[in-house]
C-alpha cells in the first residue's frame, strides 16, 4: 500500500489554470474524496496522479518514489472512470483478467520481444475468482456485457481494477451512470470495499453527498485551489470560508449579510430586519468586527419551530417572526422557504409543525452552529 503526496502541483492548459499549486497529502488506506463545482480541476488533478495528463509544475509522488517521469502502467494504480468500457464480446471473467494476461514482466526488451507474461494461469484465475466473491459477481462470470444490469457492469469494471492489487485507486465519478437507488447501493458497497482491502482510494465526484457518506476525509477544491481539506463532521461544522459553507449540506446554508454591533455589553447581529445576539464564545471571536460588514451564516437544519419542543430554548436574542413563503413537505421534515421583509431563508422544519404557506411563524436559531465570515476575504470568522 502506498499514500499520494501532491507537491505544489500546477496544471495549465494553454492560458486555463486547472489546477493551481495544490499540495495535498493523503494517507496509506485512506479514502481521500477530491469535490468541487464542474470546472474546479478535480478530474485533472486525478488524471495527473495517474499519468494520464503531464504536471505543468510540481511533484506527484506514489508511496516514496516521484512519478511524475513514470509511465501509467508503472505506478501502481487502477482507475475507474464515469464511462467504464466493457469488452462487448469477452465475457465478465475475460474482462475482468483481459489486463493481467496483457502484462508481461519488466525487461529492457521492446514489444513485441518482451513476450513473458507477469502472471500465470493459476495466479490470474485465483485474482478473478477473488474479486468476483467480493463483488457477488461469482455467477455473472461466463455473461457478457449486455446481458448485465448497469450496476452489475459497474461491478466488473470495479473488479478488473481490483485484480490487478494496485496501492493505489483512483476513481473518477465511476457511479454517475447509475439510477439513484443503485448509486446509493453501489456506494455502500464500494466503502465496505474500502474497509476490506485498505487500498489507498482518490475518489473524484462533484456531488457533496457522495463525497460526505464515503470520504475519511474530503478535498474541496473551486477554481483548481483546494479550499479546504478535512474530515465530512469537521467541514461540514467549521466550513474555512464562503465556499466551502455554501458547498457542504443541502440545502445549502444560508447567508445574511450583517453588521455586528454591540449592545449592554453583548455582541448582535444586524440583518436589518432581524437582529439575533451572539453567545459569549462565538461573540468573543467576532469583537474585532464591531461596526463592520459580516456574512452570517445559519444551516436550514439550525432553525426550529418555536411551538415545537426542539434542542434550543428559545429567547429574545434567538427567536424572529418570519413570513411563510412555500412548504415542501419531505417526509418527516419539511423544507420551508421563509422570508423576514427582504431576507431569504430556508428552513428544515419538523413536520410536526402547523405553518402555513402566507401565515407567521416564530423560529429559532441555533446561535452557537451559527456561522460568520468577512465579507472581503470570505473567510470564516468563527
Ligand atoms: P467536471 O466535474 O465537469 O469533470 P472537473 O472539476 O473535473 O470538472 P477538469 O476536467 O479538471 O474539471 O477541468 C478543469 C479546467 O481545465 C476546466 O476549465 C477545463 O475546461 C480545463 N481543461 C480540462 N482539460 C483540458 C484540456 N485537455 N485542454 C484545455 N482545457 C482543459
């Protein structure tokens, strides 16, 4: 097994900055997920460490060796794309042991001279027959691709990388041809996988859910710079910026520009419309922004229905009157577009609640999984 070391890597596409001197260091086993908007240098950042795209600059580097000079084949990883190609007329066992019988034993000897194979018969057939249990594909071996169901095909082209006991896997959107209730099965899946084998995973999805129920840690990446880098509990609480706050959770948090000020000796936050008072920790972070423009931020989650008994007890410097725009009932919370004069919110509020759409509803905030962030730099103030 090996970790992945990212070295200040640049990639540039003739004026385009891919990916923008990322260093990222990801550890033996561990399941490293790399997220961010279409566009954000997720995808080439994966092809570099493959071998696939040459680095601009900088240093990739597979176990204790720098690859950057080391051909694909050479480095110890299987990748698995969005748009796995099966052979079609090779059934599950050929396809899955089709690149072991291809590889020969390194020799200076150039093809086609170099004709011994890495690995014989026996060595193929226990490899296949090995993941095939793993993956429940034991009785699909003799089938061909089209007579597989999508996740069955997904499975095989998961098993043709895992025969070939790389260190590393990299795998890019490789469940986003599957229909939902496969993709949430396939993902379960491929994290017991994970668990079983311990192989060093880089795993590249745009979508956030995916990354947050499979990463050990995520990579949030926007305009080809890692934004911030850390487990799903940690960036989902403590999100460093703008970005990665409104990145991470869905629905999205929401944002209200403010202005603190301070008042009888307590720190509150002026929306305008609203103004709700910041406990003593998270006021003592923002001191230095009294009389300054702040974004606060508040997850739709963190927001309760006063007449519901909820987590927070409400008080004065907690609790608005907001006008109920629309309901969208999801089982056993319902998404609430609410509005306090020009301010949006969004709220997950219990079912259990009486609101009704054009009626007033008293919430309250959970003021200390508030979030605040500078308008300038956007960075997270607490
Ligand atoms: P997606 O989720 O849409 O696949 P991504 O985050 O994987 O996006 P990349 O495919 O890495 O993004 O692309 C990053 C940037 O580099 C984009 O602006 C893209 O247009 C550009 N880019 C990628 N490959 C090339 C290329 N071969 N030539 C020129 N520009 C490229």
């Amino acid at each position: 097994m090996a970790g992945v070391i990212l070295r200040n890597l640049t990639k540039v596409f003739n004026k385009v900055v891919a990916v923008n001197n990322v260093n990222l260091e990801i550890r033996d086993s561990e399941f490293m997920v790399l997220v961010g908007p279409s566009g954000c240098g997720k995808t080439t950042a994966l092809r570099m460490i493959a071998g696939l795209e040459e680095a601009t600059s900088g240093e990739i580097i597979i176990g204790d060796r720098v690859v950057n000079d080391v051909s694909p084949k050479d480095r110890d990883i299987a990748m698995v794309f969005q748009n796995y190609a099966l052979y079609p007329h090779m059934n599950v066992y050929d396809n899955m042991s089709f690149g072991l019988r291809l590889k020969r034993v390194p020799t200076n000897l150039p093809w086609p001279f170099n004709t011994r194979r890495a690995f014989s018969e026996e060595e193929i057939d226990r490899r296949v027959n090995e993941a095939a249990e793993m993956l429940g594909l034991k009785h699909l071996l003799q089938r061909k691709p089209k007579e597989l169901s999508g996740g069955q095909r997904q499975r095989v082209a998961l098993g043709r990388a895992i025969v070939r006991e790389p260190k590393v896997f990299l795998m890019d959107e490789p469940l986003s041809n599957l229909d939902a209730k496969l993709r949430v099965q396939t993902r379960a899946e491929l994290i017991k996988l994970h668990r079983r084998l311990g192989i060093t995973t880089v795993y590249v999805t745009h979508d956030q859910v995916e990354a947050m129920t499979m990463g050990d840690r995520i990579a949030v990446m926007n305009n080809g710079v890692i934004q911030q880098c850390d487990t799903p509990l940690n960036l989902y609480n403590h999100p460093a910026n703008l970005f990665v706050a409104g990145f991470i959770g869905s629905p999205a948090m929401n944002f209200v520009p403010a202005t603190i000020v301070e008042r009888n000796g307590e720190l509150l936050v002026d929306a305008g419309s609203f103004q709700v008072t910041l406990p003593p920790e998270q006021a003592q972070k923002a001191r230095s922004y009294v009389g300054k423009r702040c974004i606060w931020g508040i997850r739709p989650e963190d927001i309760y229905d006063k007449s519901l008994p909820g987590l927070v007890q409400p008080t004065p410097g907690n609790t608005i009157t907001v006008d109920v725009d629309v309901v969208e009932p999801l089982g056993s919370d319902m998404e609430m577009y609410l509005k306090s004069n020009d301010i949006s919110l969004i709220a997950m509020i219990d079912s259990a609640s009486k609101a009704k759409v054009g009626g007033k509803l008293e919430i309250v905030f959970d003021m200390a999984k508030s979030h605040l962030f500078d308008p300038e730099t956007e960075q997270a103030i607490y």
